[in-house]
C-alpha cells in the first residue's frame, strides 16, 4: 500500500495579481526529492508559498500532511520547513536567532543545529544583518532544516551559494531524504544540480504545468535537463 | 549575560582580595570622605560631586580596570591599551564574553568598589542625620545613587580601547563637559533623570567605543548545542512568551530597575512631596517604552536583502515560515501598540507645567489606537492604512497641544472641541487596520 502522500494538489488555481497559477493535479510522496524549474515568472514561488501556507489558494484544494496549509498553518509549517532567499530573518546573532527559533519546534534537533554551522561555516556569534548574501542563505537554510522537518520546501536555495555552498546544499538535502518518511521539494535555476539530485520533476511556464514526472523518464538519457526544457518550451 | 555577571564578580572578588588593591581604594576612599565632610556642609554644587566622581574614577580604573590583570610574559594590558586595538585580543583572554559585556563588567565594578568605600568611610554622614529621618538615609542612598549614575559613564569611557592615545584622550576628556551639563540640568528635571541620562551617555559610549572586536579563536568548539535551543512549547504559549514575558524576563534588570524606581520615586513624594515623583513617572514610562518594543523586536529588527523598507512588512514575513497564525501575530502587535500609545499617554501625563494636562490622559488613549494601528500596518505591509494611521496619530497629538496650552479661563469649547479632533482622530487611525487582525487573504511579503 502506498504511503499516504505528503502534498496533495487538485485543481489549484492561484491568482497573484494578473498572473494566474494552475496545477491540475500533483502529489510527492514521502522520501523524494521534486524539482521544480521553469524561467522566471512559472509561478514555482507562488507553488511552494502556497504549499508552505504562505499564501492563500484561489480554487481547487491543496493538501499538506492533509491540512490546509493557509487554515491551518500551525499543524502543517510544526513539519514543514520553508527557505526562500529573499525570506526575513529576525536581526540578532545567530545563536539567539536559532535559540528563538527553536522554542517553537518540539523536534528541534539542537546537535544537528551545529552540524549545519559547521557544515556551512556559519559563526554562530555573527549578527544577521553582517552577513553576505550567501551566508544568509545559509543560515536560512540552516533555519529550515534544524527541526527535521517532514517536508523541506526550498525557493531558490542555492542563489548566492558558491559551490561549497552548494556542495554543502546537496548533502545535506540528500542526507534529509535518507529518511523515507521525509521530501524536499526545490526550486532552482541551476538545472545541473536538479537533475543530479531530483527523482520527480515539476515544469512550470506561463503559470502551467508543462511537465510532471520522474526525472530519468522525462529527460531521458541523452540529453541534459537544460535541453529538455529547451525541447519544451519552457525555458 | 551570565558570563558577564561572572565576570563582574570575579573583578570584585579580586579587589576585594588583593591587598594591593585594598590599599589603593582604601587611599581613595579616604581622600572622596575628607573631601566630602568639608564641603558637605557648605558645597552640594554638582561640579564638586562631579569631580569626587572623577577622583574615584581616576584612583579605581588603576587598580581594578583591565591594567590589573597582566598576562604573563606579554606585560601589562596598563602599558599598552593606546597602541592598538589588536593587543585586546591578548590582553582580554579569549572568555566567552563580547568586550562589550567586558567594558560594561569592569565598569560596573569600579562603581561598586567606589560606592562600597563611600559607605564604609561615611557613616558620620548618615549618623549626623536626625534620628529617624527615613528621609535623609532616603536622601543618602539617593546621594550614592546618583553617584554612580555619574561614574558609570565616564568609567566606560575611560575602560573603553580606543585605537589611538589621541583618541582616547579625546573620548575620556569629552565626557567630562557632558557629565557637567547633566550635572547641572538634571535637579531641574528630577532625581530620575539620572539613570535615563547615565544609560544614554553608557549605551552611547559602548555604541562609539571600539569594543566591538573580534577575537581571531577558530570556529569550532566555542558553542555548544544546549546553548542554540531552548525549551520547546505548543507555539502559541512560545509566541505569548516571546511577545510578552520574554521580554521582560530578557530585560529582568530593566524591569527591576524601573519598578524599584517607581516604588522609591512614590515613597520620597509621600515624604517630601516634591516632583521626583513626576518625572519618576516619566522616566518608568518610558523604560516600559524602550522595554516592550526593543524586547520583542518589533519594528525594524529584521534582515532582508535590501534593506527593510517601512512598510515592506518584513515583520509579518519574518514569522511566516514559522508554525504561528498570522492573525494571532497580528493581534499581539495591536496589543503592543496599545501598550505603547498608552505609556505614552502616561509620559504626557507628567508635564508638570502644562495646565490641562489631565485631559492628555484619557484623549491618550484614543490616540493610542492610531499608534496600534500605525504599528500593525507596519508589521503587515499595508502602506495606505499605515500612512493613515501615522496622520491620525499626528492629529491627535496635536489637538492634544491644544488644551495643553490653554488657561483655566478659557472657555469651555476651546478644550472640548480639540478634545473631541484628539479622540475622532485617534480612532480614525486605529479602526482600519483591524482588517488584519482576521485576514485571510494573500501575504504579501
């Protein structure tokens, strides 16, 4: 029997000023790595802030951990963690920062806490608003994985990071999916770490979905991911 | 902060210890009482105990600031302070306290050993006082109070590296004039303008000084994983205790100082019924000002790229990856807001001069929904309600300068009417951004 899935999506419909996101049908099971690309303006933000209750649904259902997640946001965001590089953090030092932040996770897992700031060279004495803007894209992700989240919703995790840091990233991402019970779900423009990475592939373009499926099936082995989107479309 | 309060009582401990320095705060304990029972009676200007202050200072920062503790093989931290701020690094072992911490602990020491002596070598002076009089043991621990408002400042300056002699000279010389003019202005304000000026001048100081340096110690080994969590709760109690009893227990000295400010500040009016006690009020007001927002971060305390723009609703954004309802968010922010608008409404209340000042309390209130309003739209990102809000608060403000500065012969209209303006205003501003108190619609971030 299949696990129950951990986002479950129906006829989505998302409207965000003029530009109208559409998902007919759309599910990540537990134990995945999904990828979500298309240029800019698809709509993969608008997907992942609606998954992550950030933003509310026009029509269609959406379902996380089988909560709504804009209703509900307590239940599904205690097991979801979200990194957006543009997303505020709080302007104090590290430390504080994620002692705040901990108190609201039951899960929060304080050693693997500081496996990711020395993973991610990140000083827990430096203040926030001193880092660059790829060290706060570390801490951010920092933030989002501390508490072993079910689901771990990435918006563009690696923009900034060098390629250490995006090393960094990919272990760290593949390390989360070890567990079964766990997915990640990212958006990214570097398509060569998506494809190395992602078992599911979610196209967006013009707010539509393009394509959806397993990675290998839909690049296929001879060519690359940046070719395929070429091939449709949606680059 | 807990290595700090170490760090305190390890500096005092060691005076206290050390015969050396026995000797030396002893010498300068005796030379501030000669000099204090020989112009007690007949000079009480605020130059004289401001000069006491400096001979102490100058006779303590010898021997309990950071000269005291030499390294070894490396000299005296004394010799070398105005090379260069790197000898910090060696000179300071590498604790785990910021120097900030450091300079404020080491200050804070010297005013105590001063204060300490103060006590021991003058009980003649409390001794003269009429048997009985609360007020005059009142007004000697008031004395030693005010002292070490004085002190704290100027031990800063003086225990602060500075990158040059020049500079430090500099600094520890232009905190002289300054102290002056307090010294000078404060018995026309009030008893308790003291501490709010020392902090000031303190915070001022550490924010000029070059005490924020780092120490070049590796990464690896200076945290440990209890010290980045805390105890996890359902999220709603953890966002009432962030929103409220965090900040004051993050603040429990604040909130000390401001209520034992305020017990005294009512006890010396019972007593001599003079007008520390108006600006005692006044000055909890607005500590309950710098305690409540300051503590829970709320304006202007996030990091975005970019910058935070006022009405970016970074506030709001900050908390939305987090398991927290943005309306219950939004709820402690107009709750905070209120608090605020009405704290200040207890500032206003303590214009001692103005004559229709009674009336500033209750229109206050009103005014203090506009500033909720003001401040939730903020949070939110809603530039329109939020520029209202602001307007109304303006308004109200200064309708309530109106009957402020009105006589008792005025007629009646002329107090109600603005009266009126303050309250219509004050709810104008505060009404609309209720809206997002239950909102259900896209965030914007």
């Amino acid at each position: 029997m299949a696990a129950d899935p951990l986002v479950q999506i129906a006829g989505l419909v998302v409207h965000r000023g003029r530009f109208t996101l559409s998902v007919p049908e759309w599910r990540v099971a537990p134990g995945q790595v999904v990828g979500v690309v298309g240029p800019n303006g698809a709509g993969k933000s608008t997907l992942l802030e609606s998954i992550a209750g950030l933003r509310a649904t026009d029509g269609g259902a959406l379902r996380v951990f089988g909560c709504d997640p804009w209703g509900d946001p307590v239940a599904v965001r205690t097991a979801l963690g979200f990194m957006s590089d543009d997303l505020p953090v709080f302007a104090m030092r590290i430390d504080r920062l994620l002692r705040t932040l901990s108190g609201y996770y039951a899960t929060w897992d304080a050693a693997l806490v500081e496996s990711l700031l020395e993973r991610f060279e990140l000083d827990p004495r430096d203040r926030v608003w001193e880092l660059s803007r790829g060290q706060g894209t570390r801490l951010r992700l920092v933030t989002a994985m501390a508490f072993r989240p079910r689901l771990l919703v990435l918006d563009e995790p690696a923009a900034g990071l060098d390629l250490a840091g995006r090393r960094t990233l990919i272990e760290s991402v593949l390390d989360i999916v070890r567990d079964p019970q766990r997915s990640v779900i990212l958006s990214s423009h570097v398509l060569a770490d998506v494809e190395r990475i992602a078992d599911e592939l979610l196209v967006v373009h013009n707010g539509l979905v393009v394509r959806a499926g397993r990675t290998d099936t839909l690049i296929g082995d001879r060519r690359t991911l940046e070719e395929a989107l070429d091939a449709w479309g949606a680059v | 902060m807990t290595p700090a309060i170490y760090h305190f009582a390890g500096r005092v401990r060691e005076a206290v210890r050390s015969p050396r320095l026995l000797l030396a705060g002893l010498a300068c304990g005796v030379f501030a009482a000669t000099l204090d029972a020989r112009v007690a009676t007949h000079v009480r200007h605020p130059l004289v105990v401001m000069m006491f202050g400096l001979s102490y200072l100058g006779g303590l920062a010898s021997v309990i600031g950071p000269g005291a503790s030499s390294s070894p093989g490396q000299g005296r931290f004394w010799s070398t302070r105005f090379v260069g701020v790197d000898k910090l690094d060696w000179a300071h072992p590498p604790l785990p306290l910021g120097s900030r911490s450091r300079v404020l602990a080491e200050a804070l020491a010297a005013v105590v050993i001063i204060l300490a002596w103060r006590a021991i070598l003058e009980p003649a002076y409390v001794l003269a006082l009429p048997p009985g009089s609360w007020a005059g043991i009142l007004g000697f621990a008031r004395d030693r109070w005010v002292e070490a408002c004085m002190i704290l400042p100027c031990a800063v300056a003086w225990l602060s590296p500075a990158r040059s002699r020049a500079l430090h000279v500099v600094r520890s010389v232009a905190i002289a004039p300054l102290v002056i003019a307090w010294s000078l202005l404060a018995p026309r304000v009030g008893i308790w303008s003291w501490p709010v000026v020392a902090l000031v001048l303190t915070v001022g100081l550490l924010e000029l000084s070059q005490v924020r340096l780092r120490f070049t110690v590796p990464f690896r080994g200076r945290t440990r994983a209890g010290a980045l969590v805390r105890r996890a709760r359902t999220p709603e109690s953890q966002l009432w205790r962030d929103f409220w009893s965090g900040p004051l227990t993050a603040n429990v000295l604040v909130a000390l100082f401001m209520l034992v400010a305020l017990v005294s500040n009512a006890i010396l009016y019972s007593l001599s019924r003079d007008r520390s006690f108006v600006s005692g009020m006044a000055t909890g007001a607005w500590v309950a000002l710098l305690l409540v927002p300051l503590g829970v971060q709320l304006l202007g305390r996030q990091a975005r790229r970019g910058g935070t723009p006022l009405f970016g609703g970074s506030f709001v954004a900050a908390w939305s990856a987090l398991p927290v309802r943005r309306d219950t968010l939004l709820r402690g922010v107009y709750a905070h807001g209120l608090l605020w608008g009405g704290c200040l409404s207890v500032f206003s209340l303590t214009f001692p001069d103005l004559d229709g000042r009674w009336l500033i309390g209750p229109v206050g209130l009103a005014a203090s929904l506009s500033v909720a309003g003001a401040l939730v739209s903020v949070a939110i990102g809603d530039r329109w309600r939020g520029l209202l809000s602001m307007g109304a608060t303006v308004v109200s403000l200064g309708a309530l300068a109106m009957p402020a500065m009105l006589t008792h012969a005025a007629p009646v209209w002329t107090t109600v009417a603005p009266i009126a303006v303050a309250a219509l205003a004050g709810a104008a501003g505060g009404l609309p951004p209720l809206v997002h108190l239950g909102l259900r619609r896209a965030e914007r971030r």
